[in-house]
C-alpha cells in the first residue's frame, strides 16, 4: 500500500511538471492516471471560500477575454482561453485538495516544468548567439520570436523554488538544486534580466530574515516590508540606470515602464470598459509590462476590480498561515514573488504561466488554511494509502 502512495505522488509531481512545461498531452495523461487513482475517494469536503474564489478568477476570466474581443485587443487563441479555464476549474482542484502533505510537490512540480521549458529555449539561443540574450528569443519548438524578459522572470520562480529544496534533508535534493541554481544565474547573467536579480536577491534576504529570527514573525507586516522594499531598490535601480550608468554598455536596456505607468493611471480614469490605444502615446509599445494596467486596458474597470478583489482576499490569508511552519513560510513567499513579477511583466497577453502559478499557489495556501481540506486530505491518503 506504500508503494501506491509513493505512485500517486510521482503521478502527481509529472502532472504539474506537465503543466509547467506546457505539454498539454501530458497533462491529460497524468490527469487521467491521477484520477484512476483517486476515483475511490469520498467525502472530499469544499469549503466556501473555495468557491468564492474560483467563481471569481472564472468570471474574471471570461469578462477579461469577453471585453478584450470587443475592443478589438484580443490577440491570442481561444485555445489559450479554454487552457486556463481548464487549469482553473481541474488543475486548481487538484491542487486545492492537495495541500497537505503534498503541496510542495504540487508547487515544485510545476517549477521544474518551468525549469525545463526554459533551459531548453535558452540553451538553443546561446548556441546561436553566445554573447547576449536580452531581446527577442527564437522558440526552438515553432521558430517564433518570443521576449526574453519572460524566460528571465520565469527563472525567479526556478531559483527560488530549487534555493527551497536546499532546506531538505536529503543529500540529493541539495545537489541537484545547486546544479540547477547555478544553471539559472548563468542563464538569467546570458538574459540580462535585472528583475531576476533584484527580486531574488530580496527573496534571499527575506530568507535569512526568517533563519535568523529568534521571534514569532508578523507574516503580513513582513509582506509589506518586503513589497517596499521591492519598489525602493526599483527605483533605485531605475534612476542609476538612467543617469549614472548604462547596463551592459551598448547592450543597455532601455527600461521605460515608469513612464509607461503613470501614463496607464491617466486613461484608466478615462476609459471605464478598456480600450486603451499604448501605441497612441509611445511608439512601438504594446503593453504596459504591468498585469493590473495591463488588464485595465484592454478590459476596463470591472475585471480590474475582480483581479483586485482576489488579490487582497489571497493577501488575506497571510493572517491564517502558520509561520512557524517552514513549509507555510516557503508557500507564502512564492505569492508574493509572484505578484512581483506580474507587476513589471506582461502576463495574460504574455507570460501567463506566472499567472497560473499565482493561482496554484494560493489555491494551495487556501487548502492549507482551511479545515475541511484537512479532511479530504486524510479521506484522500485512506483510499490509496
């Protein structure tokens, strides 16, 4: 009976690793075995907020693309669409009711997904080009150019995810994340990205913040320490960028997203159902490289309240997490680091695989937080355990 447990979690881990690295295939597959697995499982118990909380992200969702149609901004598949509403109404499920003992794998799983798209997009565009990365990228699976500043961002998640696997016990965790750690600084140093840095160095101090600690820490005053933090030394670093020095010489990277935002603050007043025109002001510029201003855009204000409402109801749950419990404080960490980054990336129209890492993650933290999943997860390890 030990080794069908030890098979559902294999099942489980290539399931999202499947969902990571975008293999829609796989993901069928592995969610097919997973179910054979668990189809004899009852008394699975939801709780409320649960539903609140999916009603919400599919409602915003279908406004976000409904609104986005009608203002002639909807450039990608319905095929992406009806993905995310896939990953939203199963993936997430499954990672809601997986949260107990499971939920790391759940969350790591899906970053070696990351790990492993991204290596290979990166390793293929070094060989063609050694000397820089930063730019445009050629995707080795359909030769479309893609942004490199995607990938860069996409490897905050992988090294922070493998810099947790360093706290396990086991030998072989502590050199493969190395391994793989040192992969992702070469990869991001090739990139260029200065987001990687900066946000993992922060993570890294928050980190030490939390081992070195001898008191019960406030999770949620540490959030906003955290986040001010993150927007000080942006800041900063935007302002040496502009006057002081130029980032790798004449491969500088001309970062004008400030302007980008206060110009975004200007027509969201103005435009209530979206349908904002980026172009009209800054030429050659189609985003705002923020998700909020970005989904204001091209959707209006209602999505844009809904977005916002998710998130202080997931900023919320910081108060029911045990901080003391290292796990719990990992998990939390990586809502936060995702909210970073989907505040200075192109995500929904872009680098939607943070997005749908935003949700497991709080779909996780919103199973660990509730008692009734307490049950379903002992419900769920008596049938196959």
């Amino acid at each position: 009976m030990i080794k069908v447990c030890n098979i559902k979690r294999y099942v489980l881990l290539f399931l999202f690793i499947s969902v990571g690295y975008g293999s829609v295939l796989y993901v069928f597959v592995f969610l097919l075995f997973y179910w054979l697995l668990n189809k004899k499982s009852k008394n699975i118990v939801i709780s409320n907020s649960y539903y609140i909380f999916i009603f919400k992200l599919l409602f915003f969702i279908l406004l976000y693309y409904l609104l986005s149609c009608l203002n002639g901004q909807f450039v990608y598949s319905v095929e992406r669409q009806l993905y995310l509403m896939f990953i939203i109404i199963i993936l997430l499920f499954v990672a809601y009711i997986e949260s107990g003992k499971n939920s790391l794998i759940v969350i790591i799983g899906y970053i070696i997904g990351l790990y492993l798209n991204v290596f290979y997009v990166v390793y293929y565009n070094y060989l063609i080009n050694p000397v820089f990365g930063h730019g445009l990228l050629i995707n080795p699976f359909d030769l479309e150019m893609i942004n490199s500043p995607a990938y860069s961002n996409n490897l905050i998640l992988v090294f922070c995810g493998f810099f947790v696997l360093l706290f396990k016990k086991k030998k072989i965790f502590s050199i493969i994340s190395s391994v793989v750690i040192i992969s992702v600084v070469i990869g991001a140093l090739y990139l260029g990205g200065r987001a990687f840095f900066l946000i993992s160095m922060l993570f890294l101090f928050v980190v030490l913040i939390k081992v070195f600690s001898k008191n019960k820490l406030d999770l949620f005053s540490l959030f906003i320490f955290f986040v001010l933090l993150y927007l000080v030394f942006d800041f900063l670093l935007y302002f040496i960028d502009m006057f002081v020095m130029r980032l790798y010489s004449q491969n500088y990277i001309n970062s004008g997203r400030y302007e980008y935002w206060v110009y975004a603050l200007q027509e969201t007043v103005k435009h209530p159902i979206g349908g904002i025109n980026i172009t009209d002001k800054f030429q050659g510029v189609n985003w705002f490289h923020n998700l909020w201003f970005d989904v204001a855009r091209v959707s209006g204000w209602i999505p844009l309240i809904i977005l916002v409402s998710l998130n202080i109801d997931n900023i919320s749950l910081i108060k029911k997490i045990n901080n003391n419990n290292v796990d719990d404080y990992f998990i939390w960490l990586f809502s936060v680091i995702s909210l970073l980054i989907m505040f200075q990336d192109v995500i929904l129209e872009g680098n939607y695989k943070v997005f749908i890492f935003y949700m497991i993650v709080n779909s996780v933290i919103l199973g660990r937080t509730s008692p009734t999943v307490q049950q379903t997860n002992y419900s769920l390890q008596r049938s196959v355990c």
